[in-house]
C-alpha cells in the first residue's frame, strides 16, 4: 500500500524495507532521531499523512541511547531539554508523544520492536551521519511492518544530486541549477485536530520502559548525574530545545544579521549567528532559519537570478549580508551533507579529494616540531596560549567560534606525527 496523497516531496522518502503497510494496526509510529522538532518537519508531517489516511492515532517516540559514541552530559542535556519542549508542544494535541531516556546500557532493547507489533507503519529520519543510518537499517530488517525514511535535512533533497561534490564553487554552481523547485516545498505544520487520540500505549511498553516523566525533563541536570556517561564532559552553556532554538534565530535576525558579511570572521564582534547546535540537533530546520532571514530581509523568489555562476554573491538578489548568510547556511552546511550521503567513509581520510590527499603526502616529511599527544591537546597543554585557549572553551562552554575553530583544526595538523593521526585527533575533540 502506498500513500495516495502526499505534501512531503517524493525525493525525500524511501522505504527501507519490503513490509507491507499494516492496515489494521492501532497508530502510525514516529519514531523521531535526527529532527527533534514538532514543528517544520517532513518525516512529522509525513507520518501524519499516514495517520490521517489510515484513520489511526499518531504515536511520536523520541528516545535517547546511554551509549552513543560520546556520550557524554553535554550531549545528553542538551537533547533531553529539546524532549522537555517536545513534550509541551505536543501537550494539548491529539499525538501520543512517548520521551524516554535510557537509563542503562542496553536498556532499549526490544522497544521498538515491541512498539512495531502494533504499528501500521513506522516513520523515521533519514539522516546520514553517525551511527543513524547503521541502526535504523539493522532495525527496519527485523521487523515485519513497512518503515519509511524521511529526508528533513536541508533546503535540497539529499536524493536530488548524484555525485560527491569536492568543491564549494561547484556545488554552488549546482545548487544555483536546481535549487529554485524547492523553495517552494517546504515542511507544513499540522495541529493534528482531526486525528484519532489513542487511548493509550500497549502495557507490554509502558512496564518495562516507562516514558521519562515530565519533571525528569525539565530537571535534566540532577537526571543526568546518574546516567553511565561521561560526567566529565560537563552541560554547555546553551540551553538546549526548539524554544531556544527560536530564541537564538530571532535574536540573530534583530542583532547580528546586519552585521554578519562584515563582523562574522571577527569573534569579538559577536555577529554569528550561534545556530550550529540546533540545526545539527534538529531543534530547528534550515527551512526556518532561511524563512526567518529572507522575511527580515523582504526577498522574494522572483528575485533569483536566472544565470548560475556559482560566484557567492547576486544570485539570490538579496542583501550581501544575507547572500554571505545563506552561503553558510545551505552551500556550505549541505556541502557537508552532501559527501555523507553519498560516501560511507566521510569520516575516515580515505574520503579526502584526491588533490587533498596528495598535498598532504607531498608534506608528510615537513618538520612537525613541536609534535603532541591527544591527551596534551585535550587538556590545552601546548606552547601557544591563543590555541589553548581556543580548546579550553570548546571544553568548558561546547561552542567556539568558527573562524577560530579553523586556526584550531590547522594548527594540530602543523603539530600531529601524520595528517591521518591530526584527523582522528579533531574527530576526538570535536565531539
């Protein structure tokens, strides 16, 4: 059975497995991991669509594992807050939303297998970094009920383009060929009114994994303490969730947005725009932040220009500061995705251009004197304070700013015994 109608654009769903769409089931299931919103959100709306189609209630299941790589109090507080926000969105709806934080090790198993006996089908995000892709596909073979991928990632398909792109300019150059369609689909939101409200989650999932309670959310911090991760990487400074999330986008948009082409590689001016955490946690989409840019600054589509040049600037037609804004937001940021959605090794040096890995060959043998540890770097025990101090607030706050956190990435290339030992070492810290 497929949807018969659907606002979620087709490039950006993909079924997983072969199972058929279960018609007698009791609700449609979300199962939310990469976009953690409950608002602007297609794989969210696209599991509405089933719900609404199949005359059955929503369920929207956002769990959080204890042992993801880098686990860490970080980590882990600043999503289980984004959960106490999700919570009150979905509050006075009729969607059926289920938060819970693994206490333990392990202690998720089964959940969603348990939760699959009653679903008619499952919908998740298709996102392709981390060990998403690795556990949603190990996941969708076990089960007997069809499971749907959604891509929510950024303003471009992640299926529109099918090469790895190396280069901004010619990324951008593309994304100046085939972007204009897709400003005009972006996520809508729902209230959900004329769903079915389920009653309530089979006992069999409620005993043995509880949903975290409210007062958990929203007390996160004395939660955590208990948790097996690691404490030593303390909370950020940020408040995590889609409330501040919003917060940060207006503050951006009033403050700092008239400044940005001029301020933003200067960190004591303070103009960037401090959105990295919550697009990357899913707190919010790029299709907000750009709507909430473009309406600042009253664009409107007519103004693309019809040539793509792949030049940074005029062919949005829109203020410089926000061209230089955009730049970062989609060439840039979906540059990224692009290289993860279509190579596997993204985070491994093999997946380096090959003009890249051949200058760094060629300088294998250059003098790396001083030469440190990871250890020595984690703990900013170098010789030269500026990058000490760089690595300190990226401990201490979980933020740093990214003209700085480009001399950061440079200089432990100049000071690691290989470019491939520099890699793992940024990975390490930058997580």
């Amino acid at each position: 059975m497929e949807l018969e109608s659907s606002q979620v654009p087709e490039l950006r769903v993909r079924a997983i497995n072969e199972c058929p769409v279960r018609n007698k089931g009791a609700y449609v299931l979300y199962w939310m991991v990469a976009n953690r919103r409950a608002a602007s959100n297609f794989s969210l709306q696209r599991a509405g669509e089933w719900a609404r189609s199949l005359g059955r209630p929503l369920v929207v299941l956002e769990a959080l594992r204890a042992d993801y790589p880098w686990a860490s109090v970080r980590f882990h507080q600043f999503v289980v807050e984004g959960m106490a926000d999700n919570l009150q969105a979905f509050a006075d709806s009729r969607v059926t939303y289920y938060p819970y934080v693994e206490p333990e090790k392990d202690a998720a198993n089964g959940l969603i297998a348990e939760l699959a006996r009653q679903a008619c089908v499952i919908v998740s995000d298709d996102f392709p970094c981390f060990f998403l892709p690795r556990m949603l596909t190990a996941v969708a073979k076990r089960l007997d009920v069809r499971m749907e991928l959604v891509d929510s990632n950024g303003i471009l398909p992640l299926r529109v383009a099918d090469q790895v792109f190396t280069l901004a300019h010619s990324f951008r150059r593309y994304l100046q060929k085939t972007l204009r369609p897709h400003l005009l689909e972006f996520p809508q939101d729902d209230d959900w009114a004329d769903l079915p409200q389920l009653d309530k989650l089979p006992v069999a999932v409620t005993r043995r994994w509880p949903a975290t309670s409210p007062k958990t959310l929203r007390d996160a911090a004395a939660f955590l303490t208990g948790l097996p991760i690691d404490q030593s990487v303390t909370a950020a400074v940020m408040r995590g969730g889609a409330a501040a999330a919003q917060d940060c986008l207006a503050t951006f948009v009033k403050s700092r947005l008239s400044r940005y082409a001029e301020e933003r590689n200067q960190p004591d001016n303070d103009a960037s725009s401090g959105l990295s955490p919550y697009l990357h946690f899913g707190h919010v989409s790029a299709h907000q932040v750009f709507d909430a840019v473009m309406s600042a600054d009253g664009w409107r589509p007519s103004a693309i220009a019809e040539k793509a040049t792949g030049s940074r600037e005029g062919w949005w037609g829109a203020s410089p500061t926000v061209e230089a804004f955009l730049d970062e937001l989609i060439t840039w940021r979906e540059l990224g995705y692009n290289m993860c959605w279509q190579r596997a090794d993204y985070n491994r040096y093999s997946s380096l251009p090959e003009w890249a890995q051949e200058t760094l060959h060629d300088h294998r043998k250059d003098p790396r004197k001083p030469s440190y540890t990871l250890e020595q770097f984690e703990m900013a025990d170098t010789h030269d304070p500026v990058w000490n101090a760089i690595q300190n607030q990226l401990r201490w706050e979980g933020r740093v700013h990214n003209y700085l956190r480009m001399l950061w990435g440079k200089k432990i290339l100049h000071w690691s015994k290989s470019p491939q030992a520099a890699l793992e070492i940024m990975i390490e810290l930058n997580t």
